[in-house]
C-alpha cells in the first residue's frame, strides 16, 4: 500500500497493488474451512481482474502520450478503465459483489482489515488522478453505491455482511465527490475508518456474527453496549455525532455544484442504510435475549482483554463534530 501512495510510475503503483493483493491472500486462507477457502478465491480473481485492468489502462496511456507518470492520464480510454478498475478494486457498485460475500468468509480482524486498510491505494490512486477523471461515471457509481449499500443491507442477518454494505454506501459517498473536491473525499475517508474499525473491535470483544447475538451483549459489557449504539448512529450519519460531518459537506458541496437531484437522491439513501443502523441498535439495547438468573452477573468472569483502541477510536467516532472547521480547513 505504502509503494503504491508514494510512487509517481504507473508499474510502481501496479507492483504495489500486486504485492497488497498477494500480501493479505495467505491471511484470508489461513483458517482452513471451505469459506475461507471461497473468500479466498473470489477475492484473487476480482482482484487480480482489476489489476490487469489498470495494467492495460496505464500502458494504453503510455503508448499514446509516451510517459507512465501517473498524474499525466490524459487518454479518454485510459481514464474509463482506471474508473472501472479502481472501482472493482474498492468495490464501488455495480461491481461489489465480491465484498459481502469475501467478508462474510473471514473473522472479524481480516474483514476490518480488507474494509479500511485494503481501500487506501486504491483510493490514493484515484485522488492521484483525479483531475484527468471523467467525474460523470464516478458520480453514476457513487449513486448507484450509496443505494445499492442500503438496500443490500436492509435484509441481512450476518453482522459482517451489515457492515460490508455499509461500507460500499460510505464509498459510494467518497467516489461521487472525488472528482469535486477530493479533500473532502480524504476527510471522508478518514472518518469512515475512525467509525469503522472500532465497530468490528466491538463485534469481535463481543463475538457478534449475527444479528441474535447482539442481544445478548450486554450482559458480557454493558458499558460496549452503549458505546456500539452511540457508534451505530455516528455511522448512520445523525446529526450530533461525528458521522454527520462528512455526509454535510458533502451535500454542501453537490448543491453548490448546482446537482441538487443528486445530492437529495444521496440523502435520502443515507435513510436506508440508517435504518439497518437502528435496527442494529434497537436489538443490541433495547430487546432482552431469554436467560437465566446467572447470565447478568457473566461480565464480572471474562477475561480483560485490552480495549484502548476501541475506547479511543469510539471517542472519535462520536465526539468530533465541533472539530470541522479544524479538520476542514
């Protein structure tokens, strides 16, 4: 990841991509059970399509304007397939649907890590190229995400699955600014992966991987219990929490771009993916699994794994929104 953010050459950043791929393959694999297995495969064959794709791509631009610097895509051709091949990468719709099922095979630590650190060169990629992109594909894609990632989600019952399909709506909100106003894309970026990482920390101190299990949560952490539903909301956007921030400078900025249909169609979207968010939370906090009388007192003998992270970045995702003009500006 780190080649690819930091090279200025097209096969540089290709050999970054590649060793990314190759790198978090043998970690998918490494529990031996057929869906691992199948997550494994599906995630190398989209992957390594999407690399051959920007191979193609960048070489295509090379033959035309006779250099591989990354900033100097100026073919028409070049730049709809770096648009589609960087989307397959990220898993943009209509081409995401490798990411639920790619999660939904591996343990909770792996899925948070192809949904936050696997998106940064893709990402880099597409702010490094942003001003030769054609922003109408972009925008048609980020659209098509943000209500593909709410309506896909509305009927899940695997918590992995909930928060792949989160992750493609956050996505689709990033691609339809990128070619706009990218620092808002990178504040946005940021923001999802504060708010993302520590609602998989949770899931997995809880060994949540269904929706059923969330009700039995707070007899294991109370105090998580109130956190994941104060997380809940940050993710689906509400107003005092730190998720609202990006969702409003967003929609600012689409409307002074004069796409207002755009920009209402987006928030109103945003309505689907936060109602599997309250449904989320309302089985996490306000229904109560049938147990016996012992089950209240199971938090006083677990065991007392680290949870800094999770304290600090949960803090973050939920306290931030006086900060913007900082984090903006």
């Amino acid at each position: 990841t780190i080649i690819t953010m930091s090279s200025f050459h097209w096969l540089l950043a290709w050999i970054g991509l590649e060793l990314n791929t190759l790198a978090i393959i043998p970690i998918i694999a490494k529990h031996h059970h057929p869906r691992a297995t199948e997550a494994t495969t599906k995630y190398f064959l989209t992957q390594a399509a999407a690399s051959a794709m920007i191979l193609f791509s960048s070489t295509t631009n090379a033959w035309f304007t006779g250099t591989w610097d990354i900033s100097q895509l100026t073919n028409p051709m070049s730049c709809t397939t770096l648009t589609l091949a960087l989307s397959m990468k990220l898993g943009l719709a209509p081409l995401h649907f490798w990411l639920p099922e790619v999660l939904q095979g591996t343990p909770m630590k792996t899925a948070l890590i192809i949904a936050t650190w696997q998106k940064l060169a893709p990402i880099t990629l597409l702010y490094l190229t942003h001003n030769s992109i054609n922003p109408a594909p972009l925008l048609m894609m980020g659209l098509l995400s943000s209500l593909t990632g709410g309506w896909g989600g509305l009927n899940q019952t695997q918590t992995r699955k909930i928060l792949a399909f989160s992750s493609i709506a956050h996505l689709g909100w990033m691609a339809s600014i990128m070619t706009l106003n990218p620092n808002i894309m990178l504040l946005n970026l940021a923001i999802y992966i504060t708010m993302t990482a520590p609602m998989f920390l949770l899931l997995k101190f809880t060994t949540s991987k269904t929706i059923k299990d969330l009700t039995t949560t707070w007899t294991t952490t109370p105090q998580m219990t109130t956190l994941m539903v104060l997380l809940l909301m940050s993710l689906g956007g509400l107003p005092p929490l730190t998720g609202f921030m990006p969702k409003w400078l967003i929609l600012q900025e689409l409307t002074n771009h004069n796409l207002t249909t755009t920009a209402t169609i987006m928030a109103m979207s945003a309505l689907l993916s936060l109602f599997f968010y309250l449904r989320l939370s309302y089985i996490s906090a306000l229904t109560m699994h049938p147990t016996t009388t012992k089950t209240p007192n199971k938090w006083r003998f677990q065991p007392k794994p680290s949870t800094t992270p999770i304290t600090v970045l949960t803090t973050l995702s939920i306290l931030l929104l006086p900060m913007t003009p900082l984090l903006y500006t």
